[in-house]
C-alpha cells in the first residue's frame, strides 16, 4: 500500500471515529433528556407523578392519545396511581380533595 492510500484511509477513518464520537455524545444527551430519566432522577430528591383523579386506564389511554409517543409511554410508566396506593380510602380522598385533580399546588 502506498502512501497516499495509508494517508487516505487513515483520514477516513478519523472522520469516522469524529462521527462516532458526536453520535454516543448525542444518544447520551437525548438518554438524558428523556422523560423516563428525568423522572427517575427527580424520584432521587423525593418527587414522584402521582395521578390522583382515579381511573388509570382513563389516564394512560389520554396521554398516549396526545401523541407524545416514547414520553408519553415513559410518563405513563413513571406515574404512580393514588388508588392503588396502600392508603386507608378517607386519606385517599384527602389527598385527591387537596390536589382538586391535580389543579392545586401546595
């Protein structure tokens, strides 16, 4: 192989390795911007999606139908249920009063 080959290749492959590189740094960002990782590491500092206005499929079945596709799924996946929490039911119905449907912040 002559020199000029070795030069050529040598250079494709660098610029191949370039675009490697920014792809894993782009895939690593978006993984990080992702709805499902947010959440999670807002679960670190004790913050959690509770839905609170009962019917969970009612719920699931609207945010898929917003289309929000993969964020929409990692909401729904991440989202806990109020009505399937280990609650006693008056204190389930505290918790919805207090939220009215999630329109009350505290």
């Amino acid at each position: 192989m002559n020199e000029i080959t070795e030069q050529v290749l040598t250079e494709r492959i660098q610029d191949q390795e370039r675009i490697i590189s920014n792809l894993r740094e782009r895939l690593q960002a978006a993984e990080e911007n992702s709805a499902d990782y947010v959440v999670r590491r807002l679960r670190l500092h004790g913050t959690i999606l509770l839905h609170v206005a009962g019917d969970m499929q009612k719920y699931e079945g609207s945010v898929r139908a917003e289309g929000l596709k993969r964020v929409g799924e990692d909401l729904i996946s991440q989202t806990w249920d109020l009505d399937s929490a280990p609650l006693a039911e008056d204190v389930k119905v505290a918790v919805k009063s207090a939220c009215n449907n999630g329109l009350y912040r505290w």
